[in-house]
C-alpha cells in the first residue's frame, strides 16, 4: 500500500472482509478490520475507515495497542469527514500518548497521516477548547478513549458516564482553575460550569470539588 497499490490492498482487505465476517470469529474478524480501515484513509475514504474503525472497536482486540491504532483510524476518519473536532484531536492525544509510553512507533506512512490529522485540528479549535481538548485526551484510560470513541462519551470507570464536556470540567478542576477560569477557557459562563461540576460530582458520588480534581486526576494512571 506505501508503493502506491492502495487499490489493489483495498480490493484484497475487501474479499477477506467478506470471508471472516461469515466466519464469525472476533480474533480473525478484528485484524482484517484494523488492516481496511488503515487502507481507507490512504484512499481518500474518510466515512468508510469511521465504520471500519468502529466496527473493529465493537469486536474488541486482546492487544491494546491494536485498540489505540483503531482509536488513531477513527480519529483520521473523523478528520478527513471534518466533524467532531474536539473527539478527534482528543482520541489522537490518547493514542499518541501510549505510543510514547511504551515507544511504539507508527509506519512513516500512517505517522504522516496522524500528524496532518493533528494539525488540521489544532488550527480548527479554538484556543481554550483546543487546551481542553488535549487535556482530556492525554487524561483519558483506554476503556474511557473507546466508550467516547464509540459513544462521544468516555466511561468513568464507575456506575455512570459523564459527558465529554463534563470530563472537560473536571480536567480543567484537577488543574486548579476557577469556575470563572474554566468558562473563559471553554466559551461558556461560570454557571453552566458549576452545573457540570454538580452533575459530575453527582454521577460519580464525590462529595467535593476536591474529591472531584482527584478522580479526574487519577484517569491517566
């Protein structure tokens, strides 16, 4: 496929796709997703690596690097439709992050596609938003990046979920801002802000603002 016989990969990825998906097996169903989504991308099919993506998100990987480069293609795919900025950049940081954490590097090809993704989105998002953002991807653990990869939001690891923007919040909490702070930073008013704060605290049975830095705090271990 780096040679230029995209088409041909494409056309391969789609007759194996064919075959496993009669056969049925998660552990052979779910490589021949991760390889025609990395191919669609490189195509210029954008919607069609979101599905891929997804679907091989849903089957599930017994190797969590495969499921952060299906994050990664999601991520690309959301880009090249132009929609969900701000989940976009957030699953790339998550990603990017646990590639530099266990030193796991990306094909040239697929690094320059990541990148490109990751600079378009930047220039997209508002400055606070974009912060925030980025915070909440190099923040997120793998089980909270797919449920806000496949749900638009992230698990809490407990009972309930919490929006992206109320992950957001408690981001911004766990570094110290104000409510007046974390409003400016997002473009809405220090009331809205409290109320995720409240809602947060709520769904996650934290009795304190403090309580609620800790828990946000604690999703990047």
């Amino acid at each position: 496929m780096q040679n230029g016989f995209a088409d041909r990969a494409a056309a391969l990825a789609g007759e194996a796709l064919t075959l496993t998906r009669l056969i049925g097996l998660p552990h052979v169903l779910n490589p021949v997703l991760h390889t025609a989504g990395a191919i669609a991308p490189a195509r210029g099919n954008h919607a069609e690596a979101v599905g891929l993506f997804r679907e091989s998100l849903d089957v599930g990987s017994e190797h969590p690097i495969d499921q952060y480069h299906d994050l990664e293609g999601l991520a690309l795919g959301l880009v090249g439709v132009g929609s969900d900025d701000e989940r976009a950049l957030s699953l790339l940081v998550s990603a990017s992050a646990v590639r530099t954490r266990y030193d796991f590097r990306a094909e040239p090809y697929w690094q320059a596609l990541l990148d490109e993704a990751r600079a378009v989105r930047r220039e997209r998002i508002a400055a606070g938003r974009l912060r925030a953002a980025e915070s909440t991807g190099e923040r997120m653990s793998l089980a909270q990046a797919i449920s806000y990869a496949l749900t638009a939001q992230p698990h809490t690891g407990d009972d309930g979920l919490i929006s992206a923007r109320g992950l957001h919040v408690a981001t911004l909490v766990a570094e110290g801002l104000t409510n007046r702070q974390i409003g400016q930073r997002l473009g809405i008013s220090p009331h809205t802000v409290a109320r995720h704060v409240t809602h947060a605290r709520s769904k996650l049975g934290l009795r304190s603002r403090s309580q609620l830095a800790v828990w946000a705090g604690r999703q990047s271990t």
